[in-house]
C-alpha cells in the first residue's frame, strides 16, 4: 500500500517530535504512517518554515537582553564519528561532537545561541569562531553591561574567575568574588539544561553533519517560543 500523505497539521507534529525524542527517519515513518523518504521532506520543508516563523520573536528576546549583563558557555552536542570531519573529538567530554557557544540571561533564559564548531575546539577559540564575540562584543568591552564566563574563555576579555597565582593562594577578597561569580554561572548552565531537553542535541546528531547548524537554529528558536511565546 502507497504510503499516505500527512496533513500539515501532522507533519509538523511529526517534526517536532523528532526534535524533541531524537527520532530516525524510519522510526517516525512508522509511528506515523508514512515513508521515511516523506519524513525527511517534511524535516526539511517545515524546520526551515518554523525557523522563518520564530526568527522575528528571537530577535526581539536577544535585543531585550542586551539591557543586562549576560553569561556564556559551551555545551558539546553528541554527533558521532564522521568519516569526513576532523576535530570533532572533545577531549573534555570524551565524545565527538560540535562546540554550541550558549548566552544566557543572569535568570537562566536563553538569550542567543552560536554557530556550531567541532567539538575538540577550546571554548575560548569558539566564542570567537562561532559569531558570539562579535555579536556581543559591546556587553564584555569596557563600559559595558558585562558578560561572565568560567576560566575556559580566558583571553577573551569577558569575566572570569581568579586564578590561583603560582605559588599562592587567593586573597580572601578573590575567593569571595569567584563564589559569588560561580554562582552567578549556574544560570547558563540551567540554560544549557533547557536546551538539552530537545533530544537531537543530547542524545546523538542521527542526520547528515551538514544539516547540524539549520537544527540547531531551529531547536534554538523553539526553545525561545517556549519560554517566551503566548502561553
């Protein structure tokens, strides 16, 4: 029997359920009916639409936050070895991957996500190579509304904590200011942890690496949408 074609309703359901669960092509053909060629049309079709949908929404939040200080940091999506990519191997995580620079707001929201790197690049070399920097540069700048990081992005210019001098210890006053300052960072990494809960980016990249940065725009903005959009 010639699979069924599924209203627009259902294929976009379709899609984002397969963000959310990191479901293959051919899992989704079947839950849903159709083939795994027809799947992967609509993937391509309508994560394109809703990135165009959500992109004025994203943009208002992402200059709504310049008003405040912000945070960064680096998760490492899961992508598999890839026969034809070198660096994507996080010596941190001890798994291939891609660098996602994340900004976030001092209450935990996301605020603006990079463009993907390989997973074995520094964070510091990220942040630069992934578009954050530029596009933030005003926030870590002297006079600006300042923007904090861990000691990854060390000669980047944004805030990070103290380290120990050679030989010393830290000052009390140092001490106190990297407990305040790590305190302050558990909101990107609850950022991060929102994120995550879009499964594609957690559990293991299924599709061609070239589709990663267009998913990850995608995933992106539906997460603005859901903490951001009409309830």
């Amino acid at each position: 029997m010639r699979p069924r074609v599924l209203s627009l309703y259902t294929a976009l359901v379709m899609v984002l359920f397969g963000l959310r669960q990191n479901m293959a092509s051919d899992v989704l053909a079947e839950i849903f009916g159709c083939g795994s060629t027809t799947v992967e049309r609509y993937q391509d079709e309508l994560e394109i639409l809703i990135d165009m949908v959500l992109t004025p929404l994203y943009e208002q939040v992402r200059e709504r936050t310049r008003r405040d200080a912000v945070l960064v940091d680096g998760l490492v999506a899961p992508v598999g070895e890839r026969d034809d990519s070198d660096g994507l191997f996080s010596n941190k995580k001890k798994y291939c991957g891609q660098n996602v620079q994340v900004v976030a707001t001092l209450s935990g929201r996301l605020a603006d996500v990079g463009d993907p790197c390989p997973g074995g690049m520094h964070d510091s070399r990220a942040f630069g190579e992934s578009g954050i920097a530029e596009r933030w540069a005003a926030h870590y700048q002297p006079g600006g509304m300042g923007m904090a990081g861990d000691k990854g992005y060390q000669g980047t210019g944004i805030r990070i904590p103290h380290k120990k001098p050679p030989g010393r210890e830290l000052t009390d006053v140092r001490k106190r200011c990297n407990t305040a300052l790590n305190r302050l960072r558990a909101a990107v990494e609850r950022a991060i942890a929102h994120l995550k809960h879009w499964k594609v980016l957690r559990t293991g990249f299924r599709r061609s690496l070239e589709e990663f940065p267009a998913v990850l725009r995608t995933v992106t903005k539906l997460e603005t949408f859901r903490v951001y959009g009409p309830s």
